[in-house]
C-alpha cells in the first residue's frame, strides 16, 4: 500500500502545565482512507474502533477516519516503529492527545453508532482535541541568572500551528513577542526564543503565551488535565 512521510508532534492528555509529556518523531504511514476504501464502508457507518492488545481501544468519528491525514503508522525515525511506540501498527491522527491514537493495533472495526473508548468510560473526553500550549524550557525555574538573558521553549497546538508567542517578564502586565523557529511541519510544535534585559534587582514571574495558526489565544484560564487536557499560562521566576 502506498505510505506517507510526515513531522507530527503527540501529547499525552495527562500532561500538566509545562510538562514533558509531548515529542515529536518522523513518522511513516499508510492512508487509513486506503485501507478502509477496501473494506466499502456502509453510509451508516459513525464511527471507526480501533482495537489494541492489552484490551485497550478508541475511536474517531468516519469523517476523521476518512481523512487522508489519518494514518495506520508502521515506521518512525527512519527505522521500523519501536515496540514502545506501538509496533507492528499505530493510529495516528490529527489534533488529538494520545489517547486517541492507539497503540500495538490488533484490529480496525466500522460501527454504526458512538463507541466509547477505554479512557472514556472512566471519565475523560470523548473528542480528545489538543488544547494550545506553551512552555519554558530555558532557564530553570528559580535559576539564577545573568543579563542579557535567553529563555525559551516550545508551543504547540495540534494541527492547527502556532502562528505567534508571547512573553511577559512582569508577570502578565505586559506582553512582547518572541522569535519563532520554522516548524517541521504544520503539524508540530514549535520552538521559540526570547532574549530578556532585565534591571538590576529585577525577581519577576515569567509568562508565556501562545496563538494558533488561527491567531486565537491560548487560554489564562486553569484547568487540571482531567477530563479534557491542562489549560493556563506556563510560569517560572529568575533571582539576578
């Protein structure tokens, strides 16, 4: 069957504020649409369950399904796909944490009505989409520091890509824009830098914020990742 090469970033649905549970990878795969076109879905059908080993499954709805963005994974980095990352086959689709992107598959079933997944019948989101994130990586929270300081991370927001950052070294009462490096794709992360001259005796919270490819904030507003991902500003404080 024919295979496909692309960038794509996943993040876990538990991962916190400024957490590091999110990657990105090479990933190679072939068209789910390719392989579910062989098998002439019925019109009723709603949605298609993807079955695992260990008695894990999920789904996603046909139209999700019949993207040709959607695909059965086989390779990743260059090499065949790791056990630890789902070998022989994984799901891999777009704008959705990893829950909703099986590992170790066993089987693809058509149904015609809702299925709730295993993460679902204990609570969490059906739809499973990626909220914008952004997050520090450099300097370490309450890391001393020497001006001109360089801080930087990584934004991400599903497939929908990260149009700007922003960072406040006043803990929210003003905003400058950080530089952006070209992302892999337009369906990863992507990297950001700021350089930072702060005064003398300055012992300030450092925020950041991030807009999708749509140019819609990130939202302030907290939330723990149960049931639907972790919302809120990433922060970290310097001593100079």
């Amino acid at each position: 069957m024919p295979a496909v090469e692309r960038y794509q970033t996943l993040q876990c649905v538990s991962n916190q504020i400024g957490g590091k549970l999110i990657s990105t990878a090479k990933w190679v795969g072939v068209p789910l649409p390719v392989i579910l076109n062989k098998a002439s879905i019925d019109p009723s059908a709603v949605e298609v369950v993807f079955k695992a080993s260990g008695g894990y499954s999920d789904s996603l709805p046909i139209e999700h399904a019949m993207d040709e963005t959607t695909l059965i994974a086989i390779g990743m980095n260059d090499h065949v796909l790791p056990r630890a990352h789902g070998f022989p086959a994984r799901l891999l689709s777009l704008g959705t944490y990893g829950f909703k992107n099986p590992k170790w598959l066993t089987g693809i079933e058509v149904v015609d009505k809702p299925y709730r997944g295993f993460w679902e019948t204990r609570g969490w989101d059906k739809p499973g989409a990626v909220k914008t994130m952004s997050r520090f990586d450099i300097p370490r929270n309450k890391a001393a520091v020497t001006a001109p300081v360089t801080i930087g991370g990584i934004a991400f927001a599903g497939d929908s890509g990260i149009s700007k950052v922003e960072v406040s070294t006043d803990g929210g009462a003003s905003w400058q824009p950080a530089q952006l490096k070209t992302a892999l794709s337009p369906y990863t992360w992507r990297l950001w830098i700021f350089r930072w001259e702060p005064a003398p005796g300055d012992d300030e919270t450092i925020l950041v914020r991030a807009y999708d490819g749509t140019g819609r904030a990130q939202t302030a507003e907290e939330a723990d990742p149960f049931p639907s991902g972790a919302s809120g500003y990433d922060s970290i404080s310097v001593s100079l």
